[in-house]
C-alpha cells in the first residue's frame, strides 16, 4: 500500500494539439502514461487537423505560454521535458528562455511537417533549431526528411554526423520515411560509432508515431535508464503501438499506446 504514495516521476511535453488525438499534446499524455510517468502540458499551438489532412496551424500567443510555463516550473518539480511542434519562430525563443531554467534531460522532435504532409516550419524557425535548440537538447529525433531538411545533406550518416556537431549528444534519426523493405532508425552519438535498429515495416501509414517515440524516450529517460536504453525501450515500445494500431478515421491509423490494457 506504501508504493500508492509515491509521486510518479514528471514529464513536461510543450507541443501543438491535434483533434484527432492521433499525435501531438495527447500522443505525449498518452505515452507518458503508458510509460508510468505523469504528464504536464503547455500547448505549443491549437491545430485543424484529422487523420486525412491538416488544414490550419495557430500558435498560442508567446505571454500567455511564457506565463503557463513559468506557473508551472513554480510549483512541480520536472524530471524530463519532451518538446514537439514549436507553432513559430517567438513561441522557440520562449522555449529557449524557458529551457535555460531546467535543468533536465529535453528530448525534441523537429516537426518540419505534418504526418499529412502539411510544412509547418519556416526556413526561420529551421535554422533556429539548429542553431539555437539543438545544444540544449539532450536527444533529437528527426525523421529522414528531417535530418535532410535541417542539415542540407542528402545522406543521412553525413545529417547525423553534422546534427551532433551542432551541439545535440545523442540524435536518432528514423527511417519508416524511407521507401525501404525494413525500418531503419540509427543512433548517432557522440565518439561512438552509428548503431542502427532494424523494425518490421507494418502496413499502412500512421499518424503520431513521432511523438509517440519522442515522448517515450523522455519517459523512460526520466524514470532514471540511460540514454540509450531508453531510446531502445521507445522505440519497442513505439513499434508495438502501430502494430495494434486502429483506423478511426478515413486516413492514417491512430497508435494503440495502450496496447498492454
């Protein structure tokens, strides 16, 4: 009966909300809980979405998410911070400020686009990333298209090589993206040598499957693993959400990330 009165370990996901509920702010809540965390939100940007398309993006006004942040940080105690879709280039700078008060594993997922395809990130905010966040962040995990949409480059070994020179330790960059029989993800990580995992590909596309990782490894990272451990059980983790994954619209498929309920 004593273990009821421990306090779950606290992730802080900052991300835009999807209707849908497929991806963004409850993909974090969700997967957060499923890791046996508690999740706190500040929403990034309200969004107008479904499963088919993504129709328009509206970013918060940056006072009123700066005072959202700061009342939370006054009163409970963060354990890892998961950032996804950052609305625009002000609502960064305040990430920035706000970031530079933890002092907290940050795990970010660079949403260039929409899993619809939508571009949700100016060339603006881009080279901000890069040059401002990623040396506050302790993994990035961009897709593909994102590794090659920050850093210029074609292949993705040279985009893991020059993310981790921006100033980010660990970047693991995933690749159900990619027209290829198997999943590849691959770590980089600084010293080390690059380490790829090899995941079935499952039918279908599926929308949320970035944060859902994302948030995972914030998760487990903050229950006290490893880095690299913790990336590994999200990525597991996130590979068995899609796999029981479920349709409940007319386009991608909604993640399972209760799956073991």
């Amino acid at each position: 009966m004593q273990g009821k009165n421990i306090p779950k370990k606290v992730v802080l996901a900052m991300a835009g909300h999807d209707p849908s509920g497929a991806a963004g702010i409850q993909a974090d809540i969700e997967s957060i809980a499923a890791a046996g965390c508690h999740a706190v939100t500040i929403i990034t940007a309200l969004t107008a979405q479904n499963t088919a398309s993504f129709q328009e993006l509206v970013p918060q006004q940056s006072d009123n998410f700066r005072k959202q942040c700061l009342s939370l940080l006054s009163d409970i105690t963060i354990d890892a911070c998961k950032i996804g879709l950052l609305g625009n280039l002000v609502i960064a700078t305040v990430i920035s400020e706000i970031l530079d008060k933890l002092d907290v594993p940050v795990v970010l997922d660079p949403i260039i686009k929409a899993g619809t395809g939508k571009l949700l990130t100016t060339t603006e905010l881009s080279t901000y990333i890069s040059r401002e966040l990623l040396h506050r962040v302790r993994v990035l995990t961009p897709n593909c298209a994102e590794a090659r949409s920050l850093t210029g480059c074609k292949e993705i070994y040279q985009a893991g090589e020059k993310l981790l020179e921006w100033g980010c330790p660990h970047v693991l960059i995933t690749g159900a993206d990619e027209e290829t029989i198997q999943v590849t993800n691959i770590l980089f990580t600084a010293h080390t040598d690059p380490v790829p995992y090899q995941w079935e590909r499952l039918p279908g596309t599926y929308h949320g499957s970035g944060c859902t990782l994302s948030s995972s490894i914030a998760a487990f990272i903050a229950q006290g693993n490893a880095i690299k451990t913790a990336i590994e059980a999200a990525q597991e983790y996130t590979w068995k959400t899609l796999k029981y994954g479920c349709r409940l619209g007319h386009g991608q498929i909604h993640p399972n990330r209760f799956h073991n309920s």
